[in-house]
C-alpha cells in the first residue's frame, strides 16, 4: 500500500483466514453462558452460484470427502439455493458435534478455493437455537476475515433482532474477530436452517 492510496482513503483488503472458523466450539460455549444459545447442527458455506463441470467436479471431492466420515449420520452436504440466487453447501450434524461441523465448512471452503472458486465465496455460517425456539447464526464473511450475528425474528418475515445481535457481539468479542462495520452485517434471508 502506497501513499497515494493513505491519501485517497483506500485500504488494503482483508486476507481470508479459514483459521478463524475454528474460534467457533469455544464461542459456543461463552454464547450458551451468556444468552442460553446452543449449537442446532446446521453449518453452511454460501457462494456466488456456479455452473459447469469444474464446479460439478469440486462439489463430488467435497461430497466424497465429507462421507469418508465414519462418525457422520445422513447426507454428507447438500447443495440448495436459495430465494436470492445464491448456492449454500448445507453440513448437518449432531448439536454435540460442532467441533466437526467447523471441520466440515472450513473443508468445504478450502476446496472451493484451491479449485478456484474463492472469488465466488461469500460467507460460512453456524446456526444455534435457544429455548425459545429462536435462530442465530453466527456468519463468517469470507471477503473481510469477520464474523457478526445475524437473529432473524420467528414468524416476523424479514426483520431482524437487532438488540439480540447486539448483545451476541458484545459477550463474543473477546472469543471472535467481529466485524466492526455493522453496515456489513448482511442479512442472510432463506440461509438453511434459520
């Protein structure tokens, strides 16, 4: 980065660090203490929707990598889109295994950038639930190396929980790299599981 770069305001582009997703079994447990939010099992990887054999072939690695799982029940991912064109590789596992959740998107993310899709992610997420059968997910921007929590409100349509997410950021702060511009904190609408 230059100087005319300092002087016109531009900054230098956060590098992705799949690392951070491994943050997220001990998040989890500073988010049950303090909101009573526990893991649902759910974990996506949503990207720029992609066509053609070279995706099709990443897809079948990422699926034939994920069954060599002996420990895993059901399907090994699953690929859906959504209302907005987007793709989510779906992970599903036990509540309990969130440690080989994170494994599983960290897995899926690393394939689509070795084989050249990096550009085209967007974002990871884990979804976790609480007593009141309400959803957060705890989103990891691929771009900006961040996570931030998204509280879609049940039943409500599009609207969110700000408050809770709030709240969410400020007990994970310490555990999580939360992005800091909550301009950045994209709803996520028709993610799988929320």
């Amino acid at each position: 980065m230059g100087l005319l770069d300092i002087l016109l305001g531009r900054t230098k582009p956060v590098a992705p660090d799949l690392d951070q997703l491994f943050a997220l079994p001990s998040a989890a447990l500073t988010l049950e203490v303090a909101s009573g939010f526990r893991p649902s099992g759910v974990g996506a990887v949503c990207f720029a929707t992609v066509e053609g054999a070279a995706f099709e072939q990443t897809h079948r690695e990422v699926q034939a990598l994920l069954d060599a799982d002996a420990d895993r029940t059901g399907p090994p991912v699953e690929l859906s889109q959504d209302d907005y064109g987007y793709s989510w590789l779906v992970s599903r596992r036990t509540p309990d295994q969130l440690p080989q959740l994170v494994n599983d998107l960290h897995a899926v993310n690393s394939s689509l950038e070795v084989n050249g899709f990096g550009p085209q992610l967007l974002c990871s997420l884990a979804v976790f639930t609480d007593d009141r059968d309400r959803r957060l997910a705890l989103v990891y921007l691929y771009k900006r190396g961040s996570f931030y929590p998204f509280a879609p409100l049940p039943g409500a349509g599009e609207r969110r929980d700000s408050a809770l997410e709030l709240q969410v950021k400020s007990a994970l702060g310490s555990d999580l790299r939360i992005e800091p511009d909550l301009g950045r904190w994209f709803p996520v609408w028709g993610a799988p599981g929320l």
